[in-house]
C-alpha cells in the first residue's frame, strides 16, 4: 500500500483506490489527491481489505476496478461489507455491461464508472459517495443511538457551536484588482464535527439548523467592523433558516450590515424545499442582496433566476474545473453569463485554482473570481493574489 498526502488542498477525507494496473492507480491517484483526498492505493482486492481492516484509519470511498486477479470488484464489495456496511464503493470498469450494472448495485456499489472516464467524473464521484457517507453514517448513529448517545451527539455539537471561528475568502473583481466581498465559511476545532457537512447533517438531525445560523451571523456580524464598508459580505442561508424569525428582525446580528450582505441560497435546495420567493423578497426589503449559490450543480438553474430575481449568480465549481480544456464548457458558461449580464445579475466564478482557468473564464467576459488561486478562507482577511 502507498499513502499519498497532498498538502496544498483542505484535507477532505480518505479514498482508498485499488487496479491491478499501475497506470490507473497513479492517474486516480493524482486526481483525486489534486481534489484534497488523502489516497491509498492497492493492488489487489486482499492488500485492499488489509487497508480497510486498518483501525484507526477509516476510509471515507473506495474506487476499485472490476476486473482483478484472485478477487475481483465484486468480490471485494462482498468482503468490505464484512467489515463496514457504509463504506461507499465505486466500481470501474473497461467492460460496461448492464448485467455488470445490476450485479454492481446488487452487490452495494454506489456507483459504476465506465473507463475511459474524465477527472471531473472520478472527483464528483467520489465526493457525492463520501458527502452521502458522512451524513448517512450521523443519522444512522443518531437514529439507532440510545439516549444517552443523542445526549453525546448534542453535547458536542454543543462543542462545535462554542469552538465555532469564521473563515474568510476573497471573491475578486480582477479588473480592479481588488477583494469586491468575502465570503464567510464557518469552521470549528470540535474534531468529531470539522467537516461542514457533517456539521450541517448534525444540525439538520437535531433539529438546531437555527442554532447554527444564528451562530454564523453573530460571528459575521462581529467579524464586519474590520471589512472596508465598501466590500460586500457573502453569507450562506440554510433553507431551513427562512423559517426562522430571527433572519428578518431588526435584532439579527446582520441587521446594521444588510446594506453589503449577500445572502447565497443554494441552487441544489429547490425553491419548493424552501419558504418561498415570498420570504426571499422580505429579506430583500430589508436590505440584503440574493445570490444563486452552486448554479449549475442542479436542475433548477433557469427556474432560480426566473423566481430569485437574485443580485449576484455564483457558478458551480464543477462548470469552472478544467474550463480552459474544455470547449463545451466554455460556451456553457458563456452563455450563463450573457444571460445573467442581461437580467442584471453579477457572475462568479467560483472554484478557480489554476491560471489557465482563470484565463478562460476572463475569456468567457467574467470578472469576478474566487478559488485557491488567488486565496484560500482564512481566519485573517487575506490579500489576494493578483
């Protein structure tokens, strides 16, 4: 087995990548460790089931090939689930078949990839099956826990609320060469609950989505006096907290700043799974601007920014990754982006991490960037790279 720890990116879990070929195993390697996973690799489905048995070092996805010596995908499926009955399994092969498919998903594979795949289809794979692992694994726990384990559960979200900090990360008008907004990203040193979704899984279980995005605001609203009044603040919205009074009073923490906060709804909530455009414009008439979070990452993009009518669209990172290799994306978003330019709306590309991206989507007649490239979110207001 080789562990492969890649430094540059937040660390977003563990992927354990097994291929008879030594080929793949890099290639899958690379992409996944250039997306912030920490990989493992192995050879055979038995070095495999070594790393999986490993205590203390869970793994968050695991991406095997089918067709392997001794013990094949299938196999391996059969065996991990021996050991772990969540572990997220993605198959791959050379040979689709639909016979393959259906034993694939008989046998617990979340997922069946078909080689030759492209980077951005292994990297959203293996995050959509982990982000499912993460919050698949808390319910569970919470739903077959005794009380005294919810206790437990409550307790360190507890925890997680008073450790809570906000991290900032510029969103960049580059022809200006300046931070137009930060956007607040909630971080905790509650270890059990650092990942956000996870964190976010908690709150929904609990039934305390109001707790948390009370907590966000209050640090926002502190955190606004050292932001220059001429730079907006990006501050994301649950759906659930539409619901919640608190977001519409004058006693919210954002109240004296709703004149330069952005409040980003999330495409991928559905305006039916929401309180409606009714409450999205009370939020507007009381000063804050709407921004369309992760268009593109859903079905519903053309129905947000009909019903929304929102200030600022934010692209989804999955539109912007590997834009300057790929033309279709190139007219995609370009065509986003003169639509929004006609119905008023600002565009952000959002998820930038290379100059050759940051290239195309200028090319493409969008200004305004956020990603790596220029900053990572830090506790500190960072001064982008330009």
């Amino acid at each position: 087995m080789l562990r492969i720890a890649h430094t540059s990116k937040p660390h977003l879990g563990r992927v354990l990548v097994v291929d008879d070929d030594p080929a793949m195993r890099r290639v899958c390697a690379r992409v996944l460790g250039n997306e912030g996973w920490d990989v493992a690799v192995a050879d055979c489905g038995r070095s495999a089931l070594q790393c999986v048995g490993e205590p203390g070092k869970p793994f968050d996805c695991v991406v095997t090939d089918v067709h392997m010596p001794e013990m094949d995908g299938f196999a391996l499926i059969g065996e991990i689930r021996r050991h772990d009955d969540d572990l997220p399994v993605l198959l791959m092969t050379g040979d689709p078949s639909l016979d393959g498919a259906v034993r694939a998903i008989d046998n617990g594979a979340v997922s069946y990839l078909s080689k030759p795949f492209d980077s951005e289809t292994l990297a959203a794979a293996v995050a959509r099956a982990a982000r499912r692992h993460g919050i698949a694994r808390m319910r569970r726990r919470a739903s077959s826990s005794s009380d005294v384990d919810l206790r437990d559960v409550a307790q360190r979200f507890e925890t997680a609320l008073a450790r809570s900090w906000m991290a900032f990360q510029p969103i960049v008008d580059v022809p200006a060469g300046r931070a137009f907004a930060y956007e607040a990203l909630i971080r905790t040193d509650e270890e059990s609950l650092k990942r956000a979704d996870v964190l976010i899984a908690t709150a929904e279980r609990l039934g305390r989505i109001h707790d948390l995005g009370r907590t966000v605001r209050a640090a926002v609203g502190r955190a606004a006096p050292q932001i220059p009044d001429d730079v907006l603040l990006f501050v994301n919205v649950h759906g659930l907290e539409l619901t919640d009074e608190d977001l519409f009073g004058d006693r919210c923490a954002l109240a004296p700043h709703a004149a330069r906060v952005v409040l980003e709804i999330t495409e991928r909530m559905g305006l039916d799974t929401i309180a409606g455009p009714a409450r999205v414009a009370m939020l507007r008439q009381r000063g804050y601007r709407i921004a369309v979070d992760d268009l593109g990452a859903g079905y519903a993009a053309l129905g947000a920014l009909a019903t929304l009518e929102p200030e600022i669209v934010k692209l989804d990172m999955s539109l912007i990754r590997d834009i300057d290799r790929h033309a279709t994306k190139r007219r995609v978003v370009g065509a986003i982006a003169t639509l929004c330019r006609e119905l008023g709306s600002r565009v952000i590309a959002e998820g930038v991490e290379t100059h050759a991206e940051l290239v195309a989507v200028r090319d493409v007649g969008i200004d305004l960037i956020q990603g790596f490239l220029l900053a990572r979110p830090t506790r500190e207001l960072a001064v982008p790279l330009l």
